[in-house]
C-alpha cells in the first residue's frame, strides 16, 4: 500500500510540474501564438508585402525585410544581394524603370514551415496584367526569423517557373 501511495505521490508532483502548453506560455504579457496562427501570420505578412509588389512598388515588397537580408532573383539579382539597403537600392533602380507594373496576382499552393524562430515560405506567384491575360509565373521561397517579437524576412528567392 506504501508503494501504491508513493508512486501516486511522484505522478502528482511530476503532473505538476508540466511546461504548459503552447498557446499558453506568457511572452510579455501576452499569450503566444499557437504555430497555426504564426504560419497564418507569416502567410499574411507575405500577401501585404506581394500586395506591393502588385501595386508595382518593388521597394514596397521589402517592407518587411531585416536590415540583414539577403535576396537573390531571375531579374537583376542573379548574384545574392546583402543588405537592407542593397536591396531597396535595387528595388529603387526597378521601380525608376518601371519594371513591375500594376497587376493582380494568385497565390499557388503556400506552405509555411516553423522550426522555432525560423519560418519557411514556399509559394508560386502567378499574376496577371490588368486586361486579365497572363504573366509571367514565379515561384518563392522568404525564410523570416523572430527578432525582437517580430517577424522578418531574412532571405527571400524568386526564380521564373519553366514552362512544363
């Protein structure tokens, strides 16, 4: 019987002293978001930054970039760019030429992967001009790091989608 009670002695302390979940651990006074809602937030800060990109502002699409990034495309970045300020300069030089014009833009098959403090976006971009036909395809991937409660692209890499 001695044994029987100390056994449900050690389960209730081991019960006790249990991480709480997730969604209930406090950061800062607020609780932290389940990883559902962080892959809908990163998923959501990626729209409002394509959303720029769909208003033709390059340097827009970079709203969300740390000042470390790096980012590398099919256009003019062939060769990885570093830096914030590298990047919005040439995001400049695209908007100056008119590179990017006004469009609207599908969002093909995102995935948001998190490892922690790190998230993974993977997507095709296929927009298309205002008259409705279509352009050219693309497909993403953005790495965003936590940083100071917030999330930031760290690496972003557009490459054009070859024809099947």
């Amino acid at each position: 019987m001695k044994r029987l009670t100390n056994i449900w002695i050690i389960l209730f302390l081991l019960s006790a002293c249990t991480v709480p979940e997730k969604d209930a651990v406090e950061n800062n006074g607020e609780p932290e978001k389940s990883s559902v809602e962080i892959e809908q937030f990163i998923l959501e800060k990626e729209k409002d930054a394509l959303n720029s990109w769909a208003d033709g502002s390059v340097t827009g699409y970079t709203k969300h970039f740390d000042d470390e990034a790096t980012y590398i495309d099919d256009i003019g970045a062939h060769n990885r760019i570093d830096g914030l300020p590298a990047i919005r300069a040439y995001a400049a030089k695209l908007d100056s030429i008119g590179m990017i014009s006004k469009h609207t833009y599908e969002i093909i098959n995102p995935k948001v992967q998190l490892y922690q403090d790190i998230a993974i976006i993977t997507l095709q971009y296929h927009p298309y001009k205002l008259d409705g036909k279509p352009g050219t395809k693309w497909k993403a991937t953005s790495v965003y790091a936590l940083m100071d409660n917030d999330w930031k692209v760290v690496h972003a890499h557009w490459s054009m989608l070859k024809a099947e």
